[in-house]
C-alpha cells in the first residue's frame, strides 16, 4: 500500500540519512527501483513528472501500475509516489488519481501567490492524509522545458513556507537539474545551514542529485537534507546498457529482439545505480525502524 513520504523523511531527518526519490518513466524503471529497495529493505519514493505521467497515459494510469507492482511483487517496505515539480492543477490531478505525496512548485509564482496556493493545498493534502513537499528559489537546469541556473534560496522565504504546514521543502542551492557543467561551483553549504536554522525538524529536499560530488552529498544530510531526487542517472545508464546490447548486435541474436530481453540490461543497470545510491544516502535497512 501507498504512503505518504512524511513519516519515512521525518525518521530519515532524525537518522541522519537520506530516502532516494527515483523518478519513473515506464514499468522497467518501476520494477527496477521496487525490486531494488524490497532487496535492500529500504524505503523508497517513485518521482513522477508531469511529463512523465502524461508520457504513461494519465496519473491513473500510473497509480494503477504502481499499486498492481506493490501487491504482485510483494512489497513490505514504505513507498510513496510522489508528484514532481508539479502545477497547482496537476497536484489536484494527482490527489484525485490516489498519488500518496504531491510537490507544488510555486517558486515561479510571487511569494504572496506561492504563499496562498501552498496553504490551500497543504489544506487538502492533510485531509485526505498525503504528504506535499514546496519549493523555494528555482533549482537550476532543465525540468520539463524549464530552464534555470542554480540560484539559492532566501531562507526567511523558506521559514515563511515551511511555517504554512508543508512536510517537507525543497531549497535551492546551488543545485541543478541534469548534468553538471563543468563550472559548477558546487552546494551553497553556508545556504543549507541557514535553511536548517529557520526551518528546524523540516526535512530539506535535494533535487538534481545527479552529478553531486558523494561527499558533497554526505555532507548536505549531515545538513538535514533528507530527501535526494534522481533521474538523470537512471537515464543515462539506462540508455547506455541498451546502447552496449544493441552495438554487439545482441537484438539479432535468436529472440534478442524481444523487448524484455532488449531492456533486460537498461533496467539491471537501473538496478545497480538505484543500490548505489541507496548505500549513499544511508537508507539500506531502514525499511523497518
């Protein structure tokens, strides 16, 4: 069964690790986060852009998939699926569909706006028992179309947000959305810590966890970042896997060109990554405390 991300990021806060949020674009990428976190018993959110869900047919759709997975596969650790960056219209969507957590990205509203859209939705978010993660100051890269450079947050925006209710709240940093360039000048730390400062307990939200030097990211959970999101990673293993297996000529081998044996390798190498970052965030294990 589905469940919101609130109390998985609080005990991750209080632990002093991190709960991976993996975004999901079909049922390969589905099945190789859920088998992987059942594995590591850890527990896990499946990120799903509008993009994404769109690309799936619909958020009922994905809700239907995901909770047929849960039952067939046997999942026992907590999963929340969890909307990504999403509109005021598509978090209702979500809400309506049976989405356990919702992320409204207000942050390219004025504040005010950001302000009242946020304190609705944390209203019908507490009703109906799901978790809804804000953002402050736009994350950097590209999200859908989106394109920003990564800017910091103000941590008095952030106190003013975090005080309306939200469960969890992603800053800007410094961070980015897909690959890094090679200027990057790295997280903002000193922003971190006075993010942390203002918003206490708040679980803080890492987004664009790709490219993030390990002991860059070790050193934001020690900050009280409890949520890491990753897709890009995925993506790019993903695509090379199945690169490797085609240019060996794998897919004229017998029936190597059915497409469970064509994305047999793309979803292992999903697989590897997901338990890679899962050890890095330090939620191996943590399924059940």
């Amino acid at each position: 069964m589905l469940v919101p991300a609130k109390e998985m990021l609080q005990k991750a806060k209080a632990g002093h690790y991190a709960v991976g949020q993996f975004n999901i674009n079909n049922l390969e990428w589905t099945k190789a986060i859920l088998q992987t976190a059942q594995e590591l018993q850890s527990p896990v959110i499946l990120g799903v852009s509008e993009g994404a869900g769109k690309y799936m047919c619909g958020y009922k759709t994905v809700v239907g998939m995901v909770n047929g997975m849960l039952e067939e596969m046997n999942i026992t650790v907590p999963v929340a699926l969890h909307l990504d960056h999403g509109t005021y219209e598509g978090c209702y969507k979500c809400i309506e569909a049976g989405f356990s957590s919702v992320m409204f990205d207000g942050s390219h509203y004025p504040i005010d706006e950001n302000v009242a859209k946020t304190t609705e939705l944390v209203q019908v978010c507490r009703d109906k028992g799901l978790s809804i993660e804000a953002e402050v100051g736009a994350i950097g890269g590209e999200e859908d179309g989106v394109i920003g450079m990564g800017e910091c947050a103000d941590p008095n925006e952030c106190k003013a947000i975090a005080d309306l209710g939200v469960d969890m709240l992603a800053a800007g940093i410094g961070n980015i959305h897909g690959k890094y360039p090679e200027n990057w000048p790295g997280l903002s730390f000193e922003t971190l810590a006075a993010v942390q400062e203002k918003t206490g307990d708040m679980p803080l939200v890492l987004h664009g966890g790709t490219g993030i030097p390990d002991d860059q990211i070790k050193k934001a959970i020690h900050l009280g970042v409890a949520k890491i999101n990753v897709n890009t990673e995925c993506q790019l293993v993903f695509a090379e896997a199945t690169r490797k297996y085609i240019e060996a000529g794998k897919d004229l081998q017998g029936k190597g060109f059915d497409p469970r044996k064509l994305l047999a390798p793309g979803t292992e190498a999903i697989k590897a990554k997901v338990k890679e970052k899962m050890e890095l965030f330090g939620s191996v294990g943590k399924a059940n405390d």
